[in-house]
C-alpha cells in the first residue's frame, strides 16, 4: 500500500516574465516501510517537490496541480484544519544545515517544546518535557541538550535534535532534506544507521533527498532519479544503481569514482549545465547533454513506462538501448 | 558576562580619554587667541592679556594644561567659562537635560516607528503598500533634519499656528506641574519629529530586510511545516530573531543620532547642548568646549554600554557563558 | 561566457535602483558642468528684486541680495558633487587601506584595529568636526578632509571583511608562495579583488558627506567664498517666513542628489548580491 502517491504533480512559479516550470508531471508512488532517495544535481527541483508535498508554497506565487494523497488524501485539496491536523503528526521534515532548524534565541527545549504544544496544548511542562527526554533517548542525545541553545551544540548532536524533533509527534512519513550532507562522512554514517534502526522499530516510512548516491545506496530500499523537474527513472535501488536504464542515471552512478576507478584517467562527469526552467526544450529535457539523444529526443518528451522488477524510466531508447560497462 | 561588559568598560574609558587628548590638541591648536577675543579688540594692553593670560592659566606648557584640567574632572570641575566666568559644570548641566530628552524621545519613538513599519512591510513585501512606506522611506532618508525642522515650522507654527516655532517652554509658561509637562511636550513636537522623521527610514530598512531573511530561515519554515499559525510564529520567532540586527545598529548610531539633534536644537532654539556648542565656538570658549565635548562623549558611552547590555540578554550568542 | 554586453545587462536587470540612480545622475553631471550655460541669470549678480517671490522672471525666486536661486542652485551642484565625492573618496582610501592591512595581516595588526574601530564608533564625530572646521577655517578643501577623515569606519570594516576571506584562497597563497611581497600581495591582488562592496559603500557615502557638508554650511561653517546648497539655506532661515522659496528648493536640491547617490549605491550592491534583487 502506497503510503504517498504523486500523481502528475506539476509547480509552477509564477513571475511577471515567464513562468518556471519546476516539477512536470511528475507521479510516483511510495510504498509503506519502503524508504526512498530522491536523487538530482542542485537545482533539480528536489526542494520544490518537497515543499508542494508540504504544501508550503505560496499559493500567491506558485501553481501546484495534480494530486499528492497522504494515506488516500488529497493533500492538495485537504481543507485547512486537516492540513494543520497531519502537520508534523503524520508528516514530519528534517532539514539540512541543522544551525538554522532551531530559533538561535531560544532554548532547544523550548523550541521543541512550542512544536509539541500545537499539536498537544493541554500537554503541562512536565509531560512536555519527558516526551522530549524520551525523544532524545531515540537517538542518543543526552537530556541535558534540553536546557542548551542552539550554538551550543555540535554539527552532528544538531542534527540529531533535528531528527528527534521530526519523531515528537511519531509521524508515519519522514522527509528528510540533505540532511546529513553537511556532516562529515563518520557522523553521517552513524546517523544513518540510528535512522534506520528508528524506521524499523516504530514503522516509519523515510523519503530521503540528496545529491550523494552514496547515501541513497546504503540506506534506501528504492530511488528515484529527478532532473530539471521531471523523473527520470525510479525502481529499486540495487537494481537502477547497478544497471542504469536512463542515460542520465549512467551519467549519475559514473561521475561517483569508487575503488576500482582508475586514478590516471579523469574523473568523467555530464558535461553541460540544467536547462532553463523558464524555457524547456521541446523534447526530451535531458536530451541536450544526453550522450545518447537522437531525433526523436529532441522531438517528444518520452512517456514514464514500466519495465519489469518494478522500475520504471523515461527514455525513447530504452529498452534495446545497450549499457555502458 | 562580565568579561564582555568590561572590555566595553574599557573602551569606553579609552574612547573618552582619547577624545579629551584629541580635543584638547584641537582647541588649542587652533588660531585665535581667546583673550583678545575675550578682550574686545585688538588694542588691548600687553599687560592686560598677560594677567588674562595667567589667570585662565593658558602659560603654562600644554601637557601641564590637559594634566591639571583631567585632574580637576575627577573633582567634577571643568573650569570656567572664559565669557561668562561661571563654572562650565553648572552651566552645562542645565543644557544636560532639554538635549537628553529631546535625543532620547527621538531615538525612542524611530526605533519603535521605523521597526513596526519594517516589520509590516516585511510580511507585506512586494505589495503596493510596501513599495509606497520604501519610497518615502527613502525620501526622508535624505533629507537634511535642519531643512524638514525648517519646513514643518513653515507648515505647523507659522500657517497654521497649530504649534510653537521655537524654544523649549512659551514665555508666560506655567511653572511647574502637569501644566508645564504638556507646555514642554507641545514645544518638543516638531524637534523631535524632525529629528525622528529622519531617523526612521534607517530602522525601517533594516528590521524589514531582517524580518525577511529570518523569514526564509529553516526553522520558521519547520514550525510552518509542523502546522503554527502565521502570527504566533512572527509574534514570538520572527521578532525575537529579526530584532538583534536593529538593537546592534541603534547602538551603532547613537554618536550618529546625538549630533543630529545638536542640529535641530539650533533650529528651533532648544536649550540643550547643541546650541550651547555653537556660542562657544564663536567666543573660542576653550573651558566650556572641552566641557561639552566631554559630556557628549561620556553619555554617548554611557548609552552604548546600556545598549550592549540590553544585548547580551536577547542574543544568547553573545556574552553569556556557553557550556558545552 | 557572458559577454561585457551581456554583464552589463544583466547588472540593470530587475535593478530599477541602478537605472534610476544612474538617469539623476547624468542630469546632475549636466547641471553641474553646463551650469554657466543653464542658469537664466550670474548667480552673484545683485539685483533690486529683493527675497521676490517666484515669477516668470526668476522661477524660483530671489534671496535677500536680489540673486536668482535657480542660477544659485545649479551653481551649487557642481560644488556638492566636488565636495561629496572627494570626501567620500578620502574616506574610501583610508578605510581600504586600514580595513585591508588588518584583514590581510591579521594578528596584532588586527586587535589595534579592532580596538581603534571601537573607539572610534563612540566617538561623536560631528561635534569633531564642527569643532575642526570652526576653529581652523572653513575652506573647502578643510572640510573634505575633515570629513574623510571621520566618515572611513564603514570602508575599513568592509575591506577588512573581504581581505579576511581572500587571504584563504588560492590564487592569493600561491603569491605567496612564489615569493611575492606581502605589500605587493595586499595592493595588487587583495584590493582590486575585493573592492567592490567598497565602491558600493563609498558612493552612499557621497550622499551622507552632502549631508554633512550641507549641515556644516547651514551652521555658518561652510566656505563662505563658494555657493553652496546648505549656505543657501542658511541665508535663507532669516527670511523664510516670508521668503520660503529660498529654503525650500535649496533643501529639495539636496534631497534629490543624495537620492541619486543612495540609489546609485543601493543598485550597486544589488548587482554583488542577486538575492537582494527583487526585495
């Protein structure tokens, strides 16, 4: 059962000269217990998805259609008590440079503490305060971080904070945006774990967004690969990491040098730069920096088909089209 | 804590010497000699500008001159005027007041003004009404406060005689009680209006682009995210954040602010110390110069340290002991 | 790559500040420099229409010696523009070089600087001014100087600023490497490179030196040898009851150069920051 279902969500922003079109069509289902990584260079549009999953686009800026069901409902419709009442409840966010996740002037406890409350405002001081011991016990944070201000705490604690305030209120989906990329690689492997210990215990579903496919190797079930706003290709992990049926996904898994890489040889990376989202081109968005784009490419956008192991990819030359070794 | 609001101690205590030192070297580097000023005329005895000379003390050598005088401040002596033969200290002390007051209700009522006004444009940014307050903002952000003094007592006083031109209190004024508060409050309109009107635009500038940046920060958009509401979120997140910046800047500009009012006191003939500055540049009134640039310098420090205070207990960052 | 066109275009684009600023600033410069030929009347000519109201014959006006006030004003701006960007230029030049020498050396080159900066931001620097210009003579070269001198705290923290952050970057340690002079180092790579903000600042601090000067001539201190808005002003206050048209365009002559200027700045900065576009 899908706990998140995207269906043919598009966002635009609308501006006085042309409008930036920053999610097309883009649908995609995501399974309960199922983690997945959204994965895409700067300026994908990973955070506006993110955002229009929320709903916390402007609506005086921005155009969000399509559906986005939360459990069977449309968040997109839901009325505005609804919304309030899943907020945090059953979707949580946790955000990358962890400084600013909390208000600099306030005591972390506080702050967690005024989040909890708008859920929970009968909740005393004393309630409140333990369920956020509890919540720090989760993930290995010591209570006494509960009375100490934000700059007080290291990169990593931070971002455990963050974590631990996402879990306050035991939310079914968990988001979480470049969350660990600003740490470095010994804290952000541990942390993974904690988070996949969590998800397995207390039936959390994660959406992980990054631009580092190593993460998304080692701690997602499934991935989804996002450019200029539009998927690329999804499906298990080991199965579209390891046998790429997307171009750009080649491009992707061969910019990342492993051990085997020979050290003589330049890195390879996709040469070129994202469209202008204000001005797409006709056919296929990526075709412009494809090594592969033919006519056709230039011609139609290719369509989202399924092929077999659960993946799906949009791609003419697909399906026939040989992989690099 | 204490650390911090030693060093600012500290350079406060600098900072005054250095402008007494300064001051000094000024004053009586300067050409014209204050006896014959003092004098009348240049065809004055030898004799006479000699015993002048002595008793205001001006023979002796300039370092022996500045010791004794930084001597006699920690008696609270600052000498006496060379015009007047008074005691600087008393003299100065009466102007102390009229200029505190009207710098501290102008500063007041610009700090205030110019951050609800940032802050509503700031949730409203973009919208006409946002342009319009930015466009006057601008305006009166470069307008000489001696030119709008001028102008609003063309409009108020002089047509429509709505309120007083000049001076601090109206000659038959009552003398004391809550008669004579409201005769010195209707006086102090348009001085500190004029001052105020040119100090709001600096505020109102910054708290806005402060509101927005904090605005766009992580953990505002994660309380929205966890479902609170729009003005609690800006009532107790927003401010609290977005206020820093404007205290460090008001710190900033009060040396800024107090010369802007000893402008507008010329105008409008208030009793402070700006005006009182003017004649004694002209009669070279050495003693009362020193006088007032001391004072002016001490409460400029005075009103620092206060503000860095009051800044240590909003910004958790700053001063108070971290422990980790 | 963008071609100069290009940047240049990109630089106005969504900046309404730098074309305005830079559309007030060519008619001033034209004021300034074709004022002998602009002006209807001598702007020293005495005349028997005494503090006259505005008229067809003089549109803005006559002061109390009888002189046109617009011919006045237009022969005022080249003095203000003179006064306000040399001042600022003085107060550029220190700030970059204290500013730079403190963020490039560091170390106890720094802490000097950072305690003189402290001093020096309590200090009430107008009265120091007032206090110079009164008691040494108001010439308008004095007063430049006088003015750069106490107006160079917000160059130097910026300069300090940028030669803080450029000192870490590569092109700046492989001079050092090579064996270039750290002088060398501060003066041909450092400066040029981290300049900008500065010039941003300097030209808003041509708007507030205008201020200033305008200030220091209203109170009598100005050089009494040259028209200059704030004198206007000053002679103006005897009358302005009466005669308001003295005080009053004088005062908006002011206004509408340091607008110039502060938008100029302002359109400046925005070109560095694109975030600040559109704000």
């Amino acid at each position: 059962m899908a706990i998140l279902s995207l269906h043919d969500v598009c966002v635009t922003y609308r501006s006085s000269g042309k409008d930036v079109h920053a999610i097309n069509h883009v649908s995609l289902d995501v399974e309960k217990n199922e983690s997945l990584g959204i994965v895409g260079e700067s300026g994908s549009g990973k955070t506006t998805l993110i955002m229009a999953i929320l709903r916390l686009l402007n609506p005086k800026s921005t155009t969000v259609t399509g559906q986005i069901l939360l459990d069977g409902e449309d968040i997109l419709t839901m009325p505005d008590e609804r919304l309030s009442e899943i907020r945090w409840q059953e979707m949580a966010i946790v955000f990358q440079k962890a400084m600013n996740a909390l208000s600099p002037v306030h005591k972390v406890g506080k702050f967690i503490g005024d989040l909890y409350r708008v859920h929970v405002p009968k909740a005393t001081n004393a309630e409140i305060r333990s369920r956020i011991e509890e919540t720090f016990e989760l993930v290995n944070l010591p209570k006494r971080i509960y009375d100490l201000y934000p700059h007080e705490l290291s990169g990593g604690m931070l971002q455990r904070v963050s974590i631990a305030m996402s879990l306050i209120l035991d939310p079914k989906l968990l988001i979480m945006d470049e969350a660990t990329t600003a740490l470095d690689v010994v804290t952000q492997n541990q942390i993974l774990e904690e988070i996949k210990h969590l998800e397995e215990e207390r039936g959390i579903t994660r959406i992980m967004i990054t631009h580092d496919m190593s993460v998304v190797a080692s701690s997602c079930k499934n991935v989804a690969v996002l450019y200029a706003g539009s998927l690329m290709e999804t499906g298990p992990v080991e199965k579209v990491l390891v046998e790429p049926i997307h171009p750009y996904t080649q491009g992707l898994v061969d910019s990342f040098p492993t051990f085997a890489t020979d050290t003589h040889e330049p890195l390879k990376s996709i040469g070129g730069s994202l469209p202008n989202l204000a001005d797409l081109p006709k056919g296929c968005v990526f075709a412009p920096r494809c090594p592969k784009a033919c006519d056709i490419c230039f011609q139609t956008p290719p369509e989202m088909k399924e092929y077999p192991g659960g993946r799906r990819a949009a791609c003419h030359l697909a399906g026939g089209a040989s992989h690099e070794e | 804590m204490r650390q911090y609001i030693g060093k600012r101690l500290l350079t406060a205590v600098l900072c005054v010497f250095l402008a007494l030192l300064f001051n000094f070297i000024i004053i009586h580097a300067a050409p014209g000699n204050p006896i014959r000023i003092l004098a009348g005329t240049d065809s004055v005895s030898e004799e006479m500008v000699a015993e002048l000379t002595t008793k205001y003390g001006l023979d002796s050598p300039l370092y022996v001159q500045f010791f004794r005088y930084v001597g006699n401040l920690f008696k609270g002596d600052m000498g006496v005027s060379i015009y007047t033969g008074q005691p600087v200290a008393k003299e100065i002390m009466t102007r102390l007041g009229p200029t505190l007051l009207l710098c501290l209700t102008s500063c007041i009522i610009a700090l205030v003004l110019g951050t609800l006004l940032g802050i509503f444009c700031a949730r409203h940014a973009g919208s006409l009404l946002d342009t319009l307050l930015g466009s006057v903002s601008y305006f009166f952000d470069s307008t000489p406060s001696f030119w709008l003094g001028l102008m609003l007592i063309l409009l108020f006083a002089s047509t429509l005689h709505l309120l007083p031109t000049s001076g601090m209190v109206s000659l038959r004024a009552p003398a004391e009680g809550f008669a004579r508060v409201l005769d010195i409050m209707k006086h102090m309109v348009l001085p500190s209006l004029s001052l105020s009107l040119t100090l709001i635009p600096y505020y109102f500038r910054i708290a806005r682009t402060s509101v927005i940046q904090v605005g766009n920060e992580d953990f505002i958009t994660t309380l929205r995210a966890a479902g609170m509401r729009e003005d609690r979120i800006y009532r107790k997140y927003v401010f609290r954040n977005a206020i820093l910046p404007v205290v460090t800047v008001f710190g900033i500009q009060l040396a800024y602010i107090v010369s802007g009012s000893a402008i507008v006191e010329i105008v409008f003939s208030w009793p402070g110390m700006g005006s009182y500055m003017m004649t004694a540049i002209t009669r070279r009134d050495y003693p009362t110069l020193m006088g007032i640039y001391f004072v002016i310098s001490v409460s400029v420090a005075v009103m620092m340290i206060a503000v860095d205070i009051v800044y240590t207990y909003l910004d958790p960052r700053i001063g108070r002991g971290s422990g980790k | 790559m963008e071609t100069k066109r290009e940047k240049i275009r990109r630089a106005f684009r969504g900046n309404p500040q730098l074309r305005v600023g830079m559309v007030m600033l060519l008619v001033l410069l034209v004021v300034a420099v074709f004022a002998n030929v602009l002006s209807p009347y001598d702007p020293y000519k005495l005349s028997n229409d005494l503090v006259s109201a505005p008229s067809s014959a003089h549109l803005l006006g006559t002061d109390h010696l009888g002189r046109d006030v617009l011919s006045m004003l237009l022969y005022g701006a080249k003095v203000s523009l003179m006064v306000g960007t040399i001042s600022a230029l003085i107060a550029a030049v220190i700030g970059t070089l204290l500013g730079g020498v403190a963020g490039f050396f560091g170390g106890k080159a720094d802490t000097i600087f950072g305690g003189f900066i402290n001093v020096f931001m309590m200090m009430p620097t107008f009265f120091l001014i007032l206090i110079v210009v009164a008691l040494f003579g108001s010439g308008m070269v004095k007063v430049m100087v006088v003015i750069g001198l106490t107006s160079w705290v917000g160059n130097a923290k910026l300069m300090r600023a940028q030669a803080l952050s450029l000192r870490e970057r590569t092109f700046i340690k492989s001079a050092e490497a090579v064996g270039e002079s750290k002088l060398k180092i501060l003066f041909r790579h450092v400066v040029p490179n981290g300049i900008f903000p500065i010039i941003a600042n300097t030209t808003m601090g041509v708007a507030s030196a205008i201020l200033t000067e305008s200030s220091l001539a209203f109170l009598g201190l100005g050089d009494p040898n040259i028209i200059s808005w704030g004198q206007i002003i000053q002679n103006g206050k005897a009358y302005f009851l009466s005669g308001w048209w003295i005080c009053l365009f004088a005062g908006l002559a002011i206004i509408y150069t340091v607008i110039t200027f502060y938008l100029l700045g302002d359109g400046l900065n925005r070109i560095l920051s694109p975030k600040l576009r559109g704000v």
